[in-house]
C-alpha cells in the first residue's frame, strides 16, 4: 500500500528558530496533502490542506505565515515553523490520499509524525 | 456543525471484546475512519466503513454504522495486550471540492489488562 514518510521524527530548536518538516509520498502522486497537528493528550486538529502548485488553504486560526507550506512537486509538502516558540511544540502529521493512483479510496495514509519541542 | 465526539478511556481484559463508541454530526459524511494511535507514533488506519454501509468486518475488527442514530463503533474481538492505545473515530467531510479532509474524535483510550 502507499507509504507517507515524514522527516525528521524528532527535532528539538531554540525559540526563534525556523524548522522544517518534510512529508513524502513514497509510492504514489499525491496532489493533496493535509497538514496536522496534535497536542499532547489530545486530537489530531487539521491546520491546512496543501494541493500541489498552488497555495495551500488554511484552517481558521491558523497562521499561514507562521506555518509555511509549500507543495511543489507530487510527492513532497513541506511545513516549515517560523519563529518557532514552545507553544508551538506539538506533534505534527501529514496524511495524504490515493486520488492520484486514480479513483478516490476514500483512504488517507499518514506519516510517522514529526515530534517539535522548542526550548 | 461538524463534530465528533468519542469516550476517552476504555478498560479491558485481555481475550475479552472492546467495543469503541463514537457520535458524530454531520450527515454529509462520506466515510466514517477508526485510526490506532500507539504512543510517540503516527496513526494507522486500521479499518473504514462508507456511509451507504451498515458492517464492515476485517478479521478481528467489526465496525458498526447506524446512520439514522449517527452513531459509528468499532468491535475488537479476543482484545490482546498489543491492542492498547488511542483509537480515533474520523469521517470525512465532502464539500465544496475539499476531498479528503477529516475530522476526529478526541480519541478513546484503550487499556488491556493481563
């Protein structure tokens, strides 16, 4: 089946620093991908849906510059924190969906997740 | 609104059956998800139902749909010590060309005991 993996597992950054995390597709095109967070003892929040070759589409409350997404290829999205501060230390999950091995599955695949404490 | 709402924590012995609950509230759901989350790690789908569906079997794993009631659950039969972690109930909401994305419960803790 598809394999969404995400990159790096863990990251650890001072406050005020930018990280960047990587979301693959490993064997399929992925035209959309989501971008979740989830904090501690809690549920997975969608923050934006990332198409690829155009800009992503943001939940509310969520800020687009400070959470950068770019889609720019089929099998990559990325997420960058800006500025990053320890509220901003969460668990952060991409999914992904079968749309582009051709009809929808109605299945979403996600990745690993990526753990972000800033100190 | 779009809204799912689950049970937090579910206690178990090992061999017997869990059954997970969720509510949920908006008719427009497609498929209705039961994701396994086990700790530090991401989600894996475990099984999916569609909504035109009333069972969906897969070995172990019996989803239950009532549609009319808006209520989804997830059966585990001969529930093992492997089974515990947080299961999350998601549907997935279909409008306005936004495919794809998904809402979920808070997610309901099992616990297996020996």
């Amino acid at each position: 089946g598809a394999v969404v993996s995400q990159h790096p597992s863990w990251v650890i950054c001072k406050s005020g620093t930018s990280v960047k995390i990587e979301c693959r597709s490993l064997d399929f095109q992925a035209t959309t991908m989501f971008w979740y967070r989830q904090f501690p003892k809690q549920s997975l929040m969608l923050m934006a849906t990332s198409n690829e070759g155009s800009k992503a589409t943001y939940e509310q409350g969520v800020e687009k510059d400070k959470f950068l997404i770019n889609h720019a290829s089929l099998t990559l999205s990325t997420l960058t924190v800006t500025s990053a501060h320890p509220e901003d230390s969460s668990f952060y999950i991409c999914s992904t969906s079968g749309f582009g091995t051709g009809p929808y599955t109605g299945e979403l695949f996600f990745g690993e997740g990526s753990r972000l404490t800033v100190l | 609104g779009e809204d799912v709402e689950q049970s937090l924590f579910l206690s178990v012995r090992e061999g017997d059956s869990s059954v997970i609950n969720c509510t949920y509230t908006d008719s427009s759901s497609t498929y209705l998800y039961w994701y396994k989350q086990e700790p530090g790690a991401g989600l894996q789908l475990l099984t999916y139902i569609f909504s035109n569906m009333d069972m969906k079997q897969d070995q172990r794993l019996t989803v239950l749909l009532n549609k009319k009631d808006k209520h989804l659950s997830l059966r585990i039969a001969d529930t093992q010590t492997g089974d515990s972690a947080i299961y999350f109930c998601a549907e997935s909401i279909r409008r306005s060309g936004n495919t794809g994305k998904l809402i979920f419960g808070q997610g309901t803790t099992l616990q297996v005991k020996p």
